[in-house]
C-alpha cells in the first residue's frame, strides 16, 4: 500500500474500531495521545509535550473537501486555537478554519508514528533532536566537521535558538529527519468519560453525586462539527448513553440537560479543569460551578467561580490501537492479493 494510502487506512481503522453497539449511544471520534517514548511526554496545543491528561487528546477529523484532515485538541474551550497548525517551522493550536490546519496527516514509520503536514512536505520533530550537545556533536561528525574547535558546551549552548526548550516541538522538511510518536487510543468513544471533582463527585448534568464506574448516568461523550461556511468547530457534551440530550446553558445561571440541537449546547470547553462555554474559560465565557447543595450553576469566568473537573478514562485503549494495526495490516495483505 502507498505510503500516502496508509496515514488514511490508518486512521480509518481507528475510527470504524469500536465493540457492540449501544442503544441511544452516538459514537465519538477516537480520542488519542501523540506521545514521545522517550519521556512519556504528548504533544500539546502550545506547541509543547506536556502531560498525557485531557488537555492533550486529540482528534483526527475528515474536513470538507477531498484529503482535508485535522488534528483537533478535544474540548478546548477556545475555537480559534482548538486544531494543530503550522506557523513558519513553529507549531502551535489555532484556527480550524485555516488551510494549513487542514493538512495533516498521521503517517507509520519504520518504528511508529510520523506527524506529518501539507501532503507529508513537512514533519513535526522535537527540538532536542536537533538542538541537544548531543545532537550538535553528531550532525557535525555527520557533515565532515572538526571537533576540535568550536564545540565545547558554552559555544553550542549559544547556537540553541530563544524559543527552544526542552520539552518543544518545531516542524521541518521531512527529508531532514522527523520524531517517531506513539499514539495512545482513549475508550472515549466506547465507554465515555466522567466529569469528576476533586473530592470525586461526578457532574451528572444537574447534579454532583458520588463518582462511580458503574453509573452510567455519569458518562459523558463529546462531539465536535464544523461551519460548513467558516470552518470553526462546534463542540458538544452529550450524555453518553442517551445522545440527545446535552449539556446546556439555561440562561437563567444554571446548567441543566437539554436538546442537543439547542444552541446554547454549542461551545462547550474543558482546560485546566474549569468546564466553560463561550470563553477561553479564565477571562471569558461562563464556568461551571457546584452550589451549596450539590447543584451546578453557571458563573462568569472572569469572576475565578469555577469548580475543579477531571476528565476521568477507563483505560488507554491500547488494545483498540493494537486491532487497528491489524485492521491495517489486513488492508495490505488484501491489496498485495488483488496486485498478483
């Protein structure tokens, strides 16, 4: 199979790999991590690795048009910076509705994963592979290069450009080299996820009640579509087993269920544990808060209202990834019989 076939077989796979149906359930989109094995740390709308947690899931969504493809940072509160893009040989979140976050495509190495952009032109590496002593050293050795001048820790401490750390990411020509990721699935889109607090009260919609894997009245997935006109995102919470009912705001300062076709259940975010509408989730927009008696309401977020809430998984689904591989793997062998 073309390697440009694979990246879309891929993520195909990924996407039609689920267990038995659900009555009244909506399957989400397959939430994943981008992680470096070498640290354990995921990628990050920052343009950063960072903690493998709810901030940084992704998602890999079709857009309009024939081979468009987004990587989408799940539940981020800001549209504007909510898809991954390319700015000069800079990454970082921003407009969904740009062309160049529409270019992705997640394509296997030799080893695992390559993030590549703009039809596998450009990939994403980290900047310790190239600004490291020890990376310096070597790129010298390979060019031919003396080391006996001008390779000492200080000289090359001074060739590190100001925005690179250790933990940021940069993109480059993939010709010049790329970072093998892992990708770690989520059961997201099989079991859902629970909106828990910090002294594991689960929101139910209406209510904090005590977190429980078995209640699946605390289950929760989230859908994101997109302006067919401007392209921005539109995110969604909806009650995991019973999809037509989602997270809404009343306009009278309380969160309850409602239709999901509801405007007011559009524009959903959850970043640095404050669940917000409207907003960037610190400044603006409104936040979810717990009452007195265990109930939700809506405060402006600029007030610092908010009540803390993880997104709490079962698993990171690896055996899901694992059945998508050889979902993959079957798609060649069938493709190598069909060319005999």
């Amino acid at each position: 199979m073309p390697r440009q076939l694979r990246a879309a077989a891929l993520l195909c796979a990924l996407a039609t790999t689920s267990s038995k149906s659900v009555s009244n359930q909506r399957r989400g989109h397959d939430a994943f991590w981008i992680m470096d094995p070498s640290d354990q740390l995921c990628l990050t709308t920052y343009g950063t690795l960072g903690p493998c947690d709810g901030d940084a899931m992704w998602v890999y969504v079709p857009r309009s048009g024939k081979d468009k493809w987004s990587l989408a940072s799940v539940l981020a509160p800001v549209a504007k910076t909510m898809c991954l893009m390319r700015h000069k040989y800079a990454l970082r979140g921003g407009s969904c509705g740009s062309g160049s976050a529409q270019k992705w495509e997640v394509v296997r190495d030799s080893s695992q994963f390559a993030i590549t952009e703009d039809r596998q032109k450009h990939c994403v590496v980290r900047d310790s592979a190239l600004w490291s002593h020890r990376a310096q050293l070597q790129r010298a050795m390979r060019e031919g290069k003396s080391l006996s001048r001008g390779h000492d820790a200080d000289v090359l401490g001074r060739r590190v450009p100001k925005h690179v750390a250790h933990n940021t990411v940069s993109i480059q020509k993939c010709s010049k080299g790329h970072t093998s990721f892992e990708l770690h699935t989520s059961n997201v889109h099989e079991h859902g996820f629970m909106l828990a607090s910090a002294d594991t009260q689960c929101f139910d919609g209406a209510r904090f009640r005590p977190c429980s894997d078995a209640d699946a009245h605390l289950r929760w997935g989230f859908g994101i579509t997109f302006d067919w006109l401007t392209g921005a995102p539109k995110t969604q919470l909806y009650k995991f087993y019973n999809s037509t009912a989602c997270l809404t705001d009343d306009r009278r300062g309380g969160a309850t269920l409602g239709p999901c076709d509801n405007a007011n259940a559009r524009g959903w975010g959850l970043r640095a544990g404050r669940l917000s509408r409207n907003g960037d989730g610190v400044k603006t927009g409104v936040c979810l808060q717990r009452t007195l008696d265990g109930g939700a309401s809506i405060a402006k977020c600029k007030e610092n209202m908010f009540e803390h809430l993880t997104l709490t998984l079962d698993s990171d689904g690896s055996d899901i990834l694992q059945a998508a591989l050889d979902k993959v793997a079957d798609m060649d062998k069938a493709a190598a019989a069909k060319a005999l």
